[in-house]
DNA sequence: ATTATTAGTTGACGTTGTCAACTATCATGG
DNA sequence: CCATGATAGTTGACAACGTCAACTAATAAT
C-alpha cells in the first residue's frame, strides 16, 4: 500500500503547460468526435437536449420528477417544461401525480420504451460502428485509457456507475508488468524511491510468473472499465507459508476499500489453498498500508532498519495464522 | 517489431458490449466535462459557435477564406457568414480581396488577436483550474491516457498536430516494465506468445534495469503527448557488441517512421559509444521487423529453429558492423 | 392567517441554426 | 465572345433552441 505521502508530494503543482494544451486538444478533439454541435440527435428528429433528456428519464427510476432532471441537467426550468410536454404528447411518458400535489412524477410508457430503446440501438450501433477496427487489445487499451481520463478527470460518476462501480479479477498476460510499472513510478513520486525499488518490483513480478504455481498462487487486478485501480500478488514461500506482496492502490482509487478487498480476496485465497500462515515485508513508513494488515488481522514480529532505496527505513514483517 | 499479423489476426472483431458501453459513458461524461451545452462560451458573450471560429481563424494562417473555414467546422455558409460579419464589426478581423475577386480573405487585427488572446487565456486557466490538484504524475498519466484514447478513436489531428508528432526520448522510472507488459499483450495479441514471451520479456528489462551502465547502455521511449508508441533497448553483452533488444511499435503508431528512428538513434547511440559492432535476435516471422533490420545495415549471421513460445518458429542473430 | 418557498407552466423574446434565393465573380466550352 | 454552370459570400424568412420573468397551485414556516 501506497499511501501517507508527505504535504509536499501532494501539494498542488501547478499544471504544466504541456498538460493544459493537451486536455484542450482533446478537448477540442472529442467535441468533434462526439458530434454534440450536430442539432439533430442521429437524425431522431429531436435535439440533442430532448435526446439526453429522454435518456435520463429512460436511464433513472420510473417516477423522476422534472426538478431532479433539470438540476441533473443544468437545464432551464421552461425549456424542460416544455420537452417533457412533448414526450407527453408523444405519448412516450405518463405523468401521475406525487405525494406532493405539485409534482408531476415522470414514467415512460411502453411506447416511450420503445421510441428509447429504438435511439439507444442506433447510438449504440453508431458508436460501435466508429471501433469496428479496433481488436480486443485495443479495445482493451481504450476502455482502461477512457477510465484513466474518467477517474483523473475527477468523474463524480465514474465511481457509482451501473457498468462500473470496481471489481477484482486474476491477473492477465502483460498485469504484472504493468503492477511493476506502476508502482515504480507510484514509489518514486510519493517517496522518491529510485531504481532500487524499480528493480526489486521487476524481480518480483518477473520470478511470479516465471515460478507460477496455478493454485498455490495467484495476483490479483482491482479494475474499473479496464483501468487498473489496484493490485496484489500471493506467492508460496513454503512451508505452508503465503507471502502477500506489492500490495498498492492507486491514488484516483483511494478510500473505496479496494486495498481490504484485495487484501482480503488474497488471504481468502491462501485459506482455501491451504496455506497455514501468511506473511507480508512492509516498510515503517507506509502507515496506511499497516493499518489495513492490522485491521486484517495481521501482527506485526519482526523489524529491521535498512536504507536500502536511498532513506533510512525500518522494514517490518507481519504475519498471519490461517487456521 | 511486432508486425506481419496474420490475416486472422487484424480482422475487425466486433466491438464488444462493454466496450461500446464505456466509450459511450465516455462521451456523455466529456459533454458535461467541456460545457459544450453551455451556451455562452467561458462567459465571453459569444456562442460556442463564435468561439469555435475565433479559435479556427487565430491558429490558422492569416488569410483564411470563410468557405475552408466552414467546411472545416461543418457550419452552414450564411451562419458563417453572419459570424465572421460580427467579428468585423467588432474589429476583430479584416477582410481583403483575394486574387479570386470573389473570396474575402480573413486576417486577425490587433484588436482582434488581443481578444482571441483574452478568451484563450480565459479558457487556459478555466482548463488548468480543473486539473490542479493533479500532481506531476498524475498529470503525465492523464496526458498518456488522453492520447491513447485519440489515437485509438483515430484522430487524425492526433498525428501532425503542432504539439504533438511524436518524438524520442531515454525511459525514465517505470517505463521498462511498461514496455514490457505492452510487449507481453502484443504478442500475445498477435502470435499468441504467451507466458513463456512474458516471463522473458520481464527476464530482459529487469536484468537490463539491475546492471544499467550509463553511458554504455540505454533504453528508448518513443512517445506522442505523453502516450508510448514504441521502445527499444541497448544492452552491453560485451567486447564491444552492443545488442539491440525488446524493439516495438505500437499498433496505432505504424508506419510513422518510428521503428526506423528508434533503430537509428539505438545505433547512433552505440556508435558513439564506442561499439564495435551491433547485434540482435529476432524470430523469422517478424518479417516487418527484418525489413527495417535489413535497411538499416543489419546482416543475417545465424538461424535456430526453437519453440519457446508455443509454435514452431526459427530465431536469427543479426549483426551490423560499427566501424 | 400571512408569508415565503417550491413544482411546474406559460408567454414574450432573443439567439442559433437552416434553407433557399440572391449577387458577384470565375471557369469552361462551343 | 457568350452561354452555362460553378463558386464565394450575403441576405431574408423561418424554425428550433434556450432564457427570463410572470404566473398558478400547492406546500411549509411562523
């Protein structure tokens, strides 16, 4: 675990020039690529506004009322009115009558489904239509990146999202090294740790796979729409003994409880492959990873001082009876 | 290199589901993200419309004819024209005559480059205010992401634009694994090479990262807006033989020129450090990889029919004199 | 009971964008 | 050279989008 970084690594750096041309590059890229100046909405014969609408009420509980939409939607009062007049005249929604007297809860009728499911194929075949070109490893590639930029982005949504929301599964070809990747450049920018640590990750990473035994091991991945948020390995040391290692979270991803998750699905694991104690190394000054070993039963039983990535640390080894 | 896919290979799958779904998550998260629905751009009393002209007009040349600016913007020739007779009137442009009587050249004014300049810096500090509390790393992670996703939503801004081409430069903290882990899912993308590809992959940048003798060794990044699109690595194995390793491009970044550039900086690199001669292993069914091998002066020395990647393949030693 | 607030509607109105008609110029081919 | 057609840009009519404020009806606060 990667956490308790000091004041001054997370100090707000102003954004490099670099960074703000490029966000509005893309920016400027998507507005295109998304097609929002378009006023027909894929030629429904609605606008863009009416179509967006249309998906919020189709997207949330029956029985929305106007207000939430408009809020949801930074829309004027007026001009929703009237929208939603349309669908009602359109037959696409029946309005009931709420608790209150003055509200208007909005549900789709059979025919609003309908009409719905009729645009959401079309955008859906249209977006689809505009990847056909990309294989399975791209498109891979793209949801992790468009997850990247989400969760960077500071999406308030992408945490809660239906498709979304995390989830943890076994590793895949190429995790490991991008485990090791990350937490190169995670070390070193919250705690300067250079080479050292690079090369230790890389070793460990590499002697997993290369040494793999199905059953005995396994490393886990904690992903959202792709994009990896987390990651844990559990390796055999013998004797019975399974040795949690690289543990880490990333900082878009922190404080959803991916790190006792993963630590959990790793001891979870090592109980049912039989294993009689887990054992973990961590350093002193990882106080937000400690308190998850603590918290998952782990005890501490062994310190030793060392420098060996450039500070003075204390290394520590925690361990865990199974049964 | 990693080229000649097999036909099987680079056929269009069709895009999944969940990839589908994301992309769209994506864009509905961007529109809201960049305010496209706001009417009134940053504030500045013109329309997003306006503001989209003004952007086109300042980055062009002077001189822009209205038509290859509509055309460009997909805008309608009478909204266009109201526009730009708005920014005349403002002062903000001047219009000439071009040789073609017909067409009225479009130049910024002082004035007019002082507006568009305002409304720039507006919009700069808008979009940097939205990423301050990213840190360095963070930052650079976003901008790869952004990248990526412009490349594989096949931008094709993303190739000329001012900022970006792509350019080379040594690898830093993290970059080895990452190379590896994107080499490890290329091939297995591609051939199908699996864990055995990964381990030794993993096997190459560790060891390549624990002796590193600077000056003597190097590893190249070939990057586009912070997004790797290809790598290569220099490794000392003694008596003067440098051996290039691990070379890649990125699918989305073939046929740029990046491999070659990688090879000659790689060999220039060797040369001025004295090497006597270069070498290199490779697998005969990389065949684009040979190609660029070949014209870059490499001479095949030595076949071995292997299968240590799952098929039967034949690996060759290539050599290339320094001196 | 008075006052303020909230959900939603309606009318007036300005802005944005579309379509077609229009002017002025250029290109082409007999 | 003239007829024809295309092109650059303008203009007017008009529909759609969106904003603002006034309005109704119900609820909440004191």
């Amino acid at each position: 675990m990667t956490d308790d970084r000091t004041p001054a690594d997370i100090s707000p750096t102003r954004p490099a020039p670099e960074t703000v041309a490029a966000l509005r590059a893309f920016n400027r890229f998507h507005t295109r690529f998304a097609g929002v100046l378009q006023p027909s909405y894929m030629d429904s014969g609605m606008g863009v506004t009416a179509a967006r609408l249309l998906y919020e009420i189709a997207q949330g509980q029956a029985g929305v009322l106007a207000s939430s939409l408009r809020e949801r939607m930074g829309l004027d009062a007026g001009h929703a009115s009237r929208i939603i007049a349309g669908f009602e005249k359109r037959g696409w929604i029946a309005r009931g009558r709420g608790s209150d007297a003055r509200q208007r809860p909005i549900a789709l009728t059979a025919q609003g489904r309908a009409a719905f499911a009729a645009i959401d194929a079309r955008t859906r075949a249209d977006t689809a239509a505009r990847i056909v070109e990309l294989d399975r490893g791209q498109q891979d590639d793209l949801m992790a990146a468009l997850g990247q930029v989400r969760a960077l982005l500071g999406d308030p949504m992408a945490s809660e999202e239906a498709s979304g929301g995390w989830s943890i599964r076994p590793f895949r070809i190429g995790d490991l090294a991008l485990v090791a990747s990350r937490q190169a450049r995670l070390y070193e920018a919250e705690y300067g740790w250079g080479r050292a640590m690079e090369v230790m990750q890389g070793e460990i990473t590499t002697a997993f796979l290369r040494d793999f035994k199905p059953g005995r091991e396994q490393a886990w991945i904690a992903e959202r729409d792709g994009a990896m948020l987390g990651a844990v390995l559990l390796a055999d040391v013998g004797e019975d003994v399974g040795q949690l290692r690289l543990l880490h979270v990333e900082r878009v991803a922190r404080g959803l409880g991916i790190g006792r998750a993963l630590i959990d699905q790793c001891v979870g694991f090592a109980r049912d492959a039989g294993y009689r104690q887990m054992m973990l190394w961590t350093q002193n000054i990882l106080t937000q990873a400690r308190r998850l070993y603590e918290s998952a039963g782990f005890q501490l039983v062994e310190r030793e001082a060392h420098s060996l990535f450039g500070a003075e640390m204390t290394g520590e080894r925690w361990i865990l009876a199974l049964h």
